[in-house]
C-alpha cells in the first residue's frame, strides 16, 4: 500500500496514519491507514472508485458518537463525512447532508416551524449516522420522519432509497446490510408553531441532561433495549453502576453508559461491555446487545 491516494487527490483533506482517537466522542481508536474528509458527492465517489480498483477496504464514519474504534485501528480508507454538512429547506421537507449535525437539523426545522423531529434535538450524531442506526429517543425514530435517501452502494453507484424500502426497524436499516453510504437524507415533516417546537426540544434536552453524563466522554447509549427490560435498569440492579476496568466505567449517572474517566482505551471499553454483559446474563438470564457499533482491528 503506497500513499499514491493523497497524492491523487490534492483537494481532499487526507491524513496517513491518523489516530481516530482525535475524533471519536470516546476518545479512544486506533490509526487509520488512510482518513478522508470528502466535502461533497463527487469527492466521496472518486475516493471510492479509486479504493476499489486497488482493493482498499472503505470505511465510512460519521460523528462517530455511537461508536467504537478498536486500539488496532482500521486498514484502508476511511471517510469521515462531517464536511459535508449542508441542511436545506423545501416546503415541509428537509434535506441534509449525511455529515450534518442531527441536532443542527432540528434546529433549522424548528426555525422554520416544521414540526417532527423533536425527538431528536440532543442526539450527537450525524444524520449519516442516525439514518444508519434509526436512531431515537422519547419515543420518536428516524424512520418516522425519513422520507427518503440517497447513498451510493459498495461499487460508488448513486442510488435513491425510498422510506418504504429502507428496512427500518429498532437500530436498523438496510444500509447496515447492504454497506450503502448515506449521502444525504430526505425528511417529510408536519407543520408547526415554532415556540410549541422549541418548548419540547428544552423539554427533551433539560431530561437528557439530568439524566445522562454529557460531561464525560462518553459512546453514547451502549446497549440496545431488551424486549420487556430497560438495560440501564438491569445494569443497575446487576450492580454494575461505577464498575471500572482501566480508564472505562459505567456511569454513576445512567448506568446504560460507560464513561472515559481516565485515558480509557477502545480494549478498556470493551472489557466493560463484555464483563456487564456476562453478569447481567448470570445476574437476570438477559442477553443484552450492543447499539453501539464497535469497528476496527484488534491491538496486536
């Protein structure tokens, strides 16, 4: 593997042997052989292409808020959208670029009285991301409010995704399965007064806060929510809140997160996870899943 790619692409911000650790919420990953940071459609494409007539492994990131890098890193490409951030408005839809801040795209919808994606209003994610995951909150999903999709497939193809063949469900989306990258997102939203939308985005985010530890770093929530159960609750009843292994605990505010209180690494995290995991099976005979996505390669 040569560098041939940075030279191939001078307008494109691209960095060798990047420790991904700068930009996850966790602070925490291994090096990238190769970071991009595409700023539109033709960018990313290009870089595609070129990965794939030399068989580099693409991988594509967001905000990187629900997310775990491995300490080994990640080999080939990686792209970083959060260049590509632009949020327009067109009567009652939205349209945002994948690299856009979700909760930036509540804002410019609340600007404009549009009424819908409240729910979303303290998610750190990109919209890249939360159409990836279906991410939600208070009740709201993405797949609410998804009208539409465009992605390019694992050939650099440009595809437009229909909301009726986007195969959401709790956590999920056919781009998980299908390895499509979100370009940008469409959402069909309702109108609305614009304090009445204000008042419940300050609602969600007063209850977030209170509830949630957003002054550490964090990888957002980490499991999935078990059928009957709520994990924060079964890891708390496991007494597991405060457990630690390195610099990794499980928050002493929620016990659904695992905090970086002291130079956690991606091992460290993932130690907690499995140890949580194995004591809440023994502890309650439940299997909790991640929601977090853990990426990358193992420390050699």
């Amino acid at each position: 593997m040569t560098s041939n790619i940075v030279a191939a692409f001078p307008k494109v911000k691209l960095l060798e042997n990047e420790a991904l650790s700068k930009y996850t919420h966790t602070k925490t990953g291994g090096r990238a052989d190769y970071l991009a940071f595409p700023k539109n459609l033709d960018e990313i494409q290009s870089l595609m292409v070129y990965a794939n007539e030399r068989e580099l492994p693409i991988t594509t990131i967001g905000n990187a808020s629900n997310l775990i890098v491995k300490d080994g890193g990640i080999r080939g490409l990686v792209m970083i959208l959060t260049e590509m951030k632009d949020i327009e408005v067109d009567g009652d839809l939205v349209v945002a670029d994948a690299g856009a801040s979700l909760i930036q795209t509540t804002k410019v919808a609340q600007s404009v009285g549009l009424s819908g994606l409240e729910f979303a209003a303290g998610i750190p994610g990109s919209v890249g991301g939360a159409i990836f995951m279906n991410a939600g909150a208070y009740g709201g999903e993405i797949s609410m409010v998804a009208d539409s999709i465009l992605v390019l497939t694992p050939q650099a193809e440009i595809k437009t995704i229909q909301r009726s063949d986007m195969d959401f469900s709790y956590r999920h989306s056919r781009v998980q399965d299908e390895h499509d990258v979100v370009v940008s997102a469409t959402f069909k939203l309702q109108s609305g007064d614009r304090h009445e939308i204000q008042a419940k985005m300050d609602d969600f985010n007063a209850r977030r806060a209170a509830k949630q530890p957003l002054e550490l770093p964090s990888c957002g929530s980490v499991f999935k929510r078990p059928t009957g159960y709520y994990a924060g609750k079964l890891i708390h009843d496991a007494g597991l809140q405060g457990y630690q292994y390195g610099g990794a605990q499980v928050s002493t505010k929620h016990a659904g997160f695992i905090v970086n209180v002291d130079h956690a690494t991606a091992s460290d995290y993932l130690a907690v996870i499995a140890h949580v995991q194995a004591t809440v099976l023994k502890e309650a005979g439940v299997q909790l899943e991640t929601e977090v996505r853990i990426i990358g390669e193992d420390p050699k």
